[in-house]
C-alpha cells in the first residue's frame, strides 16, 4: 500500500515530547483514517437509521464519547456519500475527533453561538443537533467558495437556527460581549489531519506553523472580545504543533486578566495535558488543563482543545 | 409573496396544515424564501455582514405566480403531507436520485409534488403530462447507486 513521505524535519519535530513513542506516532501518521459518521437527529430517528444501515451491512462501533457519532469499520465496502441516508440528510460523515470540539463546548438551546471559522459546516451542524435547532449560530467564514460548502451542508441537514455571515473573523472585536459560546476552530498547519490527506505534507512547513500561530492569535483575540462575560471559548486545531495551541493559549492569557482555561474531561477519550515548554520557551501553567491528542491515542486525527472561560 | 402566501401555498398544494410553520420565520427577498426560527430573528445582528438567514425554503417569481419549494424544504415538512404525494419504487428511487425524469401514471394534480420513497422524503418533483421532470440539485443527485 502507498504510504505518505514525511519530512525530515517533521519526523523529528516531537521526538523530545514523545520519545521512543515517537515511532508509533509517525506510524499512526501514515496509516489511513478510520471512517465515521455521525447521525444527524435533527432529520432522523438515530435508532432507526442504525437498525437500517445494519441491515444494509454497515458495521457500525459506536464513538464513545458522542452517542450519535459511529464508526464504519467496512467504509471500503459501503459508499457512505452515495447511499440514501446521506442523501437524506439522515448521516454526516464526520471524524470522530471532529466532534469534541462541539462537546467541550456544549451549547444550550437558548444560546448564542458563535463558530467563528465555520467551513465546511461539520462542527456547525453538530451544534445545530446539540441545540435541537433552537437558539441561534451564526457559522462565520471569509472564504466564498468555502461558504458555498457552508450553506450547502446546513441546508442538507436540515439546519434552520444559523446565520451564515462571510467576515474576517478578525472582525468581531468590535462587536463587544455578544455571544454566549464561541467556537474557534481555527485555521491550522493541519499536522492532525495527515492521515486524511497527505497534501497537507507538500505545505508544512515551521514557518507556516509560526505564521498560523500570528493569525490564531489575531482570532482568539476577537473571539474574547465578542464573548460576553461568563461565556465560554472553545479553542481547537487540527494540529500538534505547540506553537499554534498552547502558544496561542499562553498569549491569550497574557493579554487578558479576565479569562481562565477550564479543565476538561471527555468519557471514553484518551487524552494528554497540554505542555508547558516548547523549544526552551515556557508557557502559563494554566495551559497543562488543555487537551492533546495524538492520533495514536484513540486511532483518531490528531487534535489540540482549550476551553476558555472569560470571567 | 408573504408568509401568508406561502402557507396557503403549501396547505392547498399538498395539506400541510398551516400550524406546522407557527414557530418559523420566512425571510422573502430577491425571489428566494428562506426559513429560519423565530428565535434568530430576535438575536441582536447589527454589525454581522449576513450572506443568509436559515435555510432555502423555496424560490418564486412574482411576474410569473409560480412559487417552487426545494428538496430541502420537503425533506423536513414533506413528511406532514397528505396530498400530492409520488411514492416511487427501489428501481425509480434510484433512477430519480440520479437525475432521471420518471415517466410515471399518478393520481396527483399535474405541478409540483412530493417524491416519496417508503415513509422517507426524497424532495421535490414536477408532474406534468405523465412524467416527473427531476427537481433534486445537480450537487445532491448520485452517480451511481452502491449499497451492500
């Protein structure tokens, strides 16, 4: 089977954090993605849709930390984008660790929410799920074509409380204390997501990796400012890279006095702190109560969560 | 085209009772309907630059007097329809989610109906002279159909 070429520098990049565990890392990295989905229960009965792709010959193993998001352990032999129930809007394909985010931050039916870097909708339409389609979202990105992907996502799953809106998300500095949740999913070097696409390798670089973490900051910025107070940020990327997620946790809490990083537990996930030193720089303690996971973990894309609440 | 117009719309086209809509909003601009909750139309928005509100319920044209619900719309009230109903076999399932036109003898009135394949909602179809001219997107239709 053909496997990706890793470079250098990134075989090397984690080997003091991980040690000899650094091999079986680099091994999860080039090994493929497990297939899943997630039952979207704002169109579909969750039991019914199980009990009938089962019968069609799914094999289905339920993600432990969301009751709706399952496993395709025969994704090979079943075209999960060409059968009924997703053309129905009745399953969304989705990584399992793409779900996390949405959980962490565990939005209410009345809430204001916003996902400040919403494209291509996965973790837009999970909110819309967690809330029973009540509330209100307003799913934000600043690329067209990527809001194309947006809407056509929320409209399949049948998505009726979100706005979408097409701003640099830079943007809501200014508007001051308006949202109850914000989810920042932010763009990242996508270190996590190898293992579903090796193009991501042809533009890693550390420099790319230092000049994300200057936009990362640029947004977590904003998505402080627009959070109102008691509100909680989840923070999240798809990397490893510390620069871009405890690094940007640190600078946050350097430059506001009024936020904490909330500790966070998932049943059935394993997960590891996040770390306090990278490359002879330290970080804020208070970063150790994020969450890193490393693909080899839980057989999953890697991922970096802080939940962040403003006082 | 108001809310009022398109609930009667819906109720006479295919009894849906006008209830179903109570806690829905329809934003009506440029020929195009979108429904959201009325809860969103209540959120404080000033200073978001909106490109749309919910989801695409329908579209119309005013010089015509033709309003045309979408796939998506009928896939979540479809299901509270008691007339104009297409129920289509596995084979035309397959067919229609293709993108075929169907030829196909029903009782429904000729213009738009809703596609139904068991108790699921498929979306919308146009009935005219004996034949179901497709209505599914062409960024939704299957290529191919491949189940185990």
């Amino acid at each position: 089977m053909k496997q990706p070429i890793l470079p250098g520098k990134f075989k090397a990049r984690y080997a003091s954090l991980l040690g000899e565990e650094n091999k079986i890392f680099l091994k999860y990295c080039k090994m493929p993605l497990r297939k899943s989905i997630r039952i979207n229960t704002i169109k579909a009965n969750a039991k019914e849709v199980v009990s009938a792709l089962k019968d069609k010959g799914w094999e289905l193993e339920r993600v432990p930390w969301f009751k709706y998001g399952y496993w395709v352990k025969n994704a090979d032999k079943v075209a999960i984008g060409n059968s009924l129930e997703y053309f129905l809007g009745y399953i969304y394909p989705q990584e399992a660790a793409s779900m996390l985010p949405p959980i962490i931050l565990n939005p209410k039916q009345e809430d204001f929410v916003l996902d400040m870097a919403a494209a291509p909708g996965s973790k837009t339409t999970q909110l819309a799920q967690m809330m029973d389609n009540k509330g209100c979202i307003v799913a934000n990105d600043k690329d067209t074509s990527r809001i194309k992907a947006l809407r056509f996502n929320l409209d399949v799953c049948g998505v009726v409380n979100t706005i979408v809106s097409r701003m640099d998300g830079i943007w809501f500095k200014e508007l001051k204390e308006r949202f109850d949740l914000v989810l920042l999913d932010a763009p990242c070097s996508g270190e996590g997501v190898i293992r579903k696409s090796w193009n991501v390798l042809s533009r890693w670089s550390v420099n790319m990796i230092n000049n994300l973490a200057g936009l990362q900051k640029g947004l977590i910025g904003a998505a402080i400012e627009t959070l109102k107070p008691g509100g909680v940020l989840v923070y999240s990327t798809c990397t490893l890279a510390p620069e871009e997620n405890e690094g940007v946790i640190d600078f946050a809490l350097k430059k506001f006095d009024n936020i904490k990083v909330e500790k966070v537990s998932v049943e059935g996930l394993k997960w590891r702190n996040g770390i306090e030193e990278w490359e002879g720089k330290s970080f804020n303690s208070e970063v150790k109560k994020t969450m890193r996971i490393w693909p080899q973990d839980n057989d999953t894309q890697a991922f970096f969560i802080a939940k962040v609440r403003k006082l | 085209m108001n809310r009022a117009k398109i609930i009667k719309w819906m109720e006479q086209r295919f009894g849906i009772n006008r209830g179903i809509f109570k806690g829905y909003a329809f934003i009506i601009k440029n020929g195009k309907v979108w429904l959201t909750s009325r809860e969103v139309m209540n959120r404080e928005l000033r200073g978001i630059k909106i490109e749309s509100v919910g989801l695409l319920f329908g579209r119309y044209s005013e010089r015509k007097g033709i309003f045309k619900p979408t796939t998506n719309a009928l896939q979540i009230f479809g299901k509270y329809a008691s007339r104009n109903i297409v129920e289509l076999n596995e084979r035309e399932r397959d067919d229609y989610l293709t993108g075929y036109d169907l030829e196909k003898q029903c009782d429904a009135g000729e213009g738009y109906v809703i596609i139904k394949y068991k108790h699921h909602v498929l979306g919308c179809g146009l009935y005219r002279n004996g034949i179901i001219k497709n209505q599914i997107p062409k960024a939704r239709r299957r290529y191919s159909v491949e189940e185990v």
